[in-house]
C-alpha cells in the first residue's frame, strides 16, 4: 500500500512491527491448521469406511457431510475477504456509496435459486464437478473450453481474498505486504492439501464463528470513537464527504442493475457452490443449506455497512492517520483495517484481523479446491489419463492446488482494490458460464454447436465492451456509455446482462437450428462434428422399432396362445 507521496503507507504514518498482534495471528493460524490437520485424519478415516473412490472422498467428503457444516462452510465460501472488505470499500467510496454495496441482498436469491432449481439436477445425476453435465453431453473439446473460465475465475478468486487479507495485515500489524500474502496462502494451502473438502468445511466452521464474533466485536467501538459523527445524521446529508448511503441516479440504474444480476447470478456458475450441493448426504439437505446460508450472509454483511458508514462519516485531520483521507490516497479498498486502526483500541483492531484473516482462509480454500477438482476430475481423470489410479489422483489434486495457489498469489501483486478481482472474476462466471451451465441442465435441445457459438459470442462482446478496471478499453458503446466521475469510460447500460441473456438465447437456438439442419440431410453427416444426427435421429428410429418388435411381439403371441388352447374347439 502506498500513500499520496509514492511511500510505502507504514513509512508515512511511523508505525513499527504490532508483536501482540503477530502473536494473535500466529495463535489463530496454529489454530485453524490444526483444525486442518484433524479434518485429514478424519477424512482418512472415513475413506475406509465409505465406498466411494479416494477422489470422491477428497472432493465431496464421501457425500456426508452433515448439515450444520453444510451450512458453515457454504456461507464461509461466500463471506470471504472480498466480501467484508469489499462491502466496506463501497460503503465509504464517495462515488458509491451502501447502495451500492450489493453482496448480501444478491447472495440471497443466489442461494435460493441454487437450492430450488440446480441442486435437484445436479444431485439426482451424482455429479462431481459442475462440469460433468458438459462433458457428458458437449463431449471432451467443448468442455475443455468452457472449463478455462471456471478456472481463470477461481484464480481471480484466490488472488482477492489474499489482497483483502494482505492489505489488512500490513495496515494494523506492519507486516510486510509480501509476508503477509505469502504465509496466509502457505497456510491456507498446506491443510487444503492435507485432508481436502473435509479440511475445508470443517476449518470453515471454526472461522465462520470467528468472522461472526470478530466482527461484532469490533463494531461498537467504531461507532463510540471520538473522531465520527454519528452515522444516522451523515447517512443523507454531506459532512466530510458525500453521505455514506449514496444514490442511484436514474442514468445509473442500468448499471446498478447489471451489477445486482451479475452478484446474484454468476454465483451460480461457481464450482465451489456445487461443491457443497454434492457433498449434501441428499437433496433435501442440500436445500436447506442453501436457504439457511442466505440467512447468515445477510447478518454477516451489516458490520462491514456499519464500518464503511464510520469512516465515510470519520474527520479524517483529528486522527494520527491525518488528511488527505483514505479515499484521496487511493486506499479505499483497505478502509476496514484503517478504520479499525485509528478509531478502536489496539486490542480490538487485532481482534478485528482476526475476522479477515479467517474470511480470507475460508474463501481461498474453498477456491483452491474447486479449481483441483475440474481440473483433476474433468481433464486429467475423463480426458487426459482415464486409467489414473487413486494414489496418482490424489497427486494430481495436490499439484493443482499448489499451481492455482501460486497463480492466485502472484497476481495479487498487480493490483490492490479488491473489488477489481471479485468483479472481473464474477463477470466471467456470470456472461460466459451461467448461460451455458442453465442450458446444459434445462434445454434438451442444446448441443456442441450451440454451446460453442454462445462460448464465443459471450467472450468476444464482452471483450469488445471493454473494462476500466483493467484498462480495457471498449469497442462497442452501448446507450448511456460515457465518463464517469474518476474520468473513465463507463457502460452505463446493463450490458452485462444483455451479453449473459444473448447467450442464453443463442445456445438452444443454434443447437436446434444445427440439429435440423443435419437431421433433414442438408448437410453431409461427416461434417457433423458433435455427432448431434446419432444423438437425436438414431434415438427415434430405435423407439420406433422397439414400438414395432413390441406390437409383432403381441400378436405372436396372441396367435399362440389361440393355437394353444384347445378348450375353444
């Protein structure tokens, strides 16, 4: 983190090495890797006793995981660094503002969705990975590409929960910025490799309530500190900055919108979500998991709304931390550990960490595992080596997370908001994967061809409509495209949601269209690449003799039996 004069922010304000807090987190590491190691003893265990292979019990638990872990390590996968501080972050943003910070609202109709209409298909057919629908049906060629998203989106992942965390401990414990990243994921990946989704789910129990009760620590002494008003006076009228509530313009409600959708939606083409649907012991768990998990994240986003509208109602000058603010610094995104390092005592900013620190491991874990599991199940198991023992899978699944674990750190050093990570990596779940993962559940009629158009139309047009985040710029200007307050050019018009719903549509109307076309003959059967003539024509023929051996078989019989049966003479 650097301030406005290009110094590291520890160098500007004097701070030195917070040993207490060191100690803390030290303790609370021990804590959670312990945990981590009692998951794969357990899981060890289990896998003698279950009659699944070695890799259904690393990825999905043996399908046992009981429900109120269900419902812990669900929520703790969606309650993760991003979300805290990302919450946070849009809160105080004076551009932005609480409406603005949308995570807990979306998450609810995320779960919900998830639980009344993708956990049936998913758990009546035993899947392992979201994946497998597409392999099944597309084939090997088009699966191995829709899967590239799903993994670059849990690399995105992994990165923005260790800027959240790294960001946080080098604010209140002037830990080196590149420490702090490098020992969390050390952490994080040594017990998911050790005892895989048993690890996870039952490390994210012990850090759910560690969020919770961190959390809610904390946020008294926020709103007692000398240097705020009191929030209820600045949430609609401009004190320090503009108030903290924020507006949506009526040019601004399509943007408002492609990002409600894009929360709600794009969490559905997670990996990780399905990963605790299919551990679920049945379907009836699985939902209610998913309902109750909407519960908790509604709880669990109001502390970080109440720390945003503290520091957004905070006068900055009668701190240490002094002016310019945190916003005019370009330290928005860490306003949480900066808010609890100048307006609470040490001892609770430490405490305060301590909710991070295990948001972050229960988000990246999750990551990590997700991404192991399509890469080792519908690459390396379906495609690349279908003879792998369970001893060579277990392998596999171990160097993916390695691998994913060292792509998602290097890449935290290219950018410090955390939001640019969730957006970017939510985006390409929600315009490229969600349409292709509703139609390979629920349209029949969708094939190769199809998915492979919407694939490609999805990417390019997002692509072309450009990203300020990243500094792509766009191609195409959809109405309402202009500048926004920082100076960038902005789409302003929900194309997000117009690119996922030209997707959608494509999808099945390009399989049937391709469909018709071979199935009348107008165009050769070897230029039909996906086989969709074998797949739909063949199927009715063999019905209709089926109908027919059945109808000869009758009568046969009924002729016989008159043969038969000499009573009638």
């Amino acid at each position: 983190m650097r301030g406005d004069s290009g110094k590291p922010f520890q160098q500007e304000i004097g701070m030195v090495l917070n040993v207490p807090g060191l100690v803390v987190m030290a303790g609370f590491y021990m804590l959670i890797l312990g945990t981590g190691i009692w998951a794969s003893m357990r899981s060890k265990k289990q896998e003698k006793k279950c009659s699944g292979d070695g890799m259904e019990i690393t990825l999905l638990a043996g399908r046992s995981i009981n429900s109120l872990v269900g419902i812990f390590t669900l929520t703790a996968t969606w309650v993760g660094g991003g979300f805290i501080l990302g919450i946070a972050e849009a809160t105080y943003n004076p551009t932005l503002g609480a409406v603005w910070a949308l995570m807990p609202v979306p998450y609810v109709l995320t779960f919900f969705l998830g639980g009344f209409f993708f956990a049936k298909p998913m758990r009546e057919n035993k899947y392992v990975t979201m994946m497998d629908p597409f392999q099944q049906k597309y084939g090997n060629v088009v699966s191995s590409a829709l899967i590239f998203p799903a993994l670059v989106a849990d690399v995105l992942w992994v990165a923005r929960t260790l800027v959240s965390l790294g960001g946080t401990m080098s604010v209140i414990l002037d830990l080196p910025y590149v420490y702090s990243i490098i020992i969390s994921s050390a952490v994080a990946m040594i017990y998911t490799l050790l005892g895989g989704l048993y690890s996870v789910a039952y490390t994210d129990v012990i850090q759910l309530i560690l969020i919770f009760v961190s959390l809610w620590v904390c946020v008294p002494f926020l709103m007692t500190n000398p240097h705020s008003m009191d929030i209820s006076l600045t949430a609609y009228n401009e004190t320090f900055q503009a108030p903290w509530v924020g507006t949506v313009e009526l040019d601004e409600a399509g943007k408002w919108f492609d990002d409600f959708m894009l929360l709600a939606l794009g969490g559905l083409a997670y990996q990780a979500f399905y990963q605790r649907i299919l551990s679920a012991s049945s379907y009836t768990q699985a939902q209610v998991t998913c309902f109750a998990s909407s519960g908790f994240c509604l709880v669990l986003g109001i502390p970080s709304i109440l720390v945003g509208a503290v520091a957004a109602s905070t006068d900055w000058n009668s701190t240490s931390y002094g002016l310019p603010t945190p916003y005019e610094r370009n330290q928005a995104g860490s306003i949480l550990p900066i808010a609890l390092q100048f307006l609470t005592p040490p001892y609770v900013s430490i405490i305060g960490i301590g909710a991070v620190a295990a948001a972050v491991m229960s988000s990246m874990d999750s990551a990590l595992l997700s991404s192991a599991s399509l890469f080792s199940s519908n690459i390396y198991k379906n495609i690349l080596r279908k003879q792998a023992s369970d001893r060579e899978m277990m392998w596999v699944i171990r160097t993916s997370v390695v691998v994913v674990g060292l792509a998602g750190t290097a890449l935290t050093f290219l950018d410090n908001s955390v939001l640019v990570f969730w957006l970017v990596g939510v985006d390409m779940s929600y315009t490229i994967m969600f349409p292709q993962l509703v139609c390979v559940l629920f349209f029949e009629v969708s094939n190769g061809y199809g998915a492979t158009l919407g694939y490609l139309m999805g990417m390019i047009l997002r692509l072309l409509s450009g990203e300020p985040l990243i500094g792509l710029p766009a191609a195409i200007h959809f109405p309402g495209c202009r500048l926004d307050a920082e100076g960038k050019l902005t789409q302003y018009f929900p194309f997000r949601t117009a690119i996922m719903v030209t997707s959608l549509l494509t999808i099945p109307l390009f399989s049937w269209l391709m469909a018709v076309v071979f199935n009348k003959g107008l165009l050769s059967e070897r230029w039909d690449v996906f086989q969709v003539k074998r797949q739909e024509k063949p199927t009715a023929a063999a019905a209709a003799m089926d109908d027919e051996r059945t109808n000869c078989g009758t009568e046969e019989a009924s002729t016989a039996k008159q043969l038969l049966d000499t009573t009638r003479c």
